[in-house]
C-alpha cells in the first residue's frame, strides 16, 4: 500500500509540476506578447515622428526653393514635385522599416535626396543670376560704347562748325564730356 501512495504521490508532485511549468510557459509567453506589442506600438509612434519630420523638411525646403527668384514659376514647381516625390519615397520607406535604426536610415536618406533637389535648384538659380549679371555689364558695356561713339561723332560736328570761335567749340565740347559721362553713370538695371 505504502509503494502505491508512493507512486500516487509521485504522480501528483509529477502532475502539479507539469501544470505549474504551464502556467508559468503561459505567463512567459504573455510577456513576450505583450513586450512585443510595446514594440510595436513604439515604433509606430517612431514611424509617426519621422514622418512628420521628413513632412516639415520638405515643408522648408519648398520655401527655399520659393525664395529663389531667378526661377521660373514653372521651374520651381517642378522642383517642389520632386521634393514631394523623395518626401513620399521617404516616408514609404520609414513605414517598410522594421525597426529604429530602419526608421532613422530612411529619415535620413529622404533629406538627403531632399537637400540634393535643392541644391540643384539653388545651383541652377546661381547659373541664371551669373548669366544676367554677364548680360547686364555687356549691356552696360555696350550702351557706354554707343555714348561714347555718339559723343565723339557729336564733337566732331561741333568742330566742324566754321562759325564758332575755338573757346564756343571747346565750351560745346566740354558740354557734351559732361552729358556723356552722367549718360554712362546712369544704372542699368534688368527688368
């Protein structure tokens, strides 16, 4: 008798640890679930802050290129298209990570891509700034050439005058000196 309330007890001790090493597996597994779910739920306020950033650098970026006035209105948008195009690829990407440094990496490739659209715009902007500051001096240049052999054509005429005495000419002369060089100090300014 006393063997079978050995191996009855046995049983329950055997029985009992069984159901304990269970309950503690469902425990275990619990916390794992819900470690996990706080994962989760972190990373998606990451994906949700880094979104938003990636929205705001656009944002600014957008402003920059609408502050650069030697391009077109149609030259901006097309910028402002790209930089809506790398802000979505972006942000596709942040929601494709599956984990921070995922999320960061996208970030920061987007404004990379971002600032490089910018750069051109800023890039062609100098282009088109240089080429108006080199028509303006030639047309400053030009117009200073045109006075000047005007000028001289005008004094020619007045010393071709027979009625005028040297100091009258020289007088005339002076005179026409003195419009030909406030004429070609006068600003020249693109329109």
């Amino acid at each position: 008798m006393q063997s079978m309330l050995q191996l009855t007890r046995m049983e329950a001790v055997v029985n009992g640890k069984a159901a304990i090493d269970k309950v503690v597996d469902r425990a275990s597994k619990a916390d794992e679930a819900a470690k996990e779910e706080a994962d989760k739920k972190a990373l998606e306020l990451e994906k949700d802050k880094a979104k938003a950033d990636i929205d705001q650098y656009a944002t600014d970026a957008k402003k920059k290129i609408d502050a650069l006035d030697k391009l077109t209105p149609e030259q901006k948008q097309d910028f402002k298209d790209q930089i809506d195009n790398e802000a979505t690829k972006a942000k596709d990407a942040i929601d494709a990570a599956t984990d921070k440094n995922g999320v960061d990496q996208a970030v920061v490739d987007g404004k990379k891509a971002i600032d490089s659209i910018v750069k051109k715009a800023q890039d062609l902007a100098g282009e088109k700034e240089e080429a108006d500051k080199k028509e303006l001096d030639q047309a400053k240049e030009d117009a200073k050439k045109e006075i000047d052999s005007y000028a001289k054509d005008a004094k020619d005429k007045v010393e071709a005058l027979d009625n005028l005495t040297p100091e009258e000419k020289k007088d005339f002369t002076d005179k026409i000196d003195a419009v030909r060089r406030t004429s070609t100090m006068q600003p020249i300014r693109m329109v």
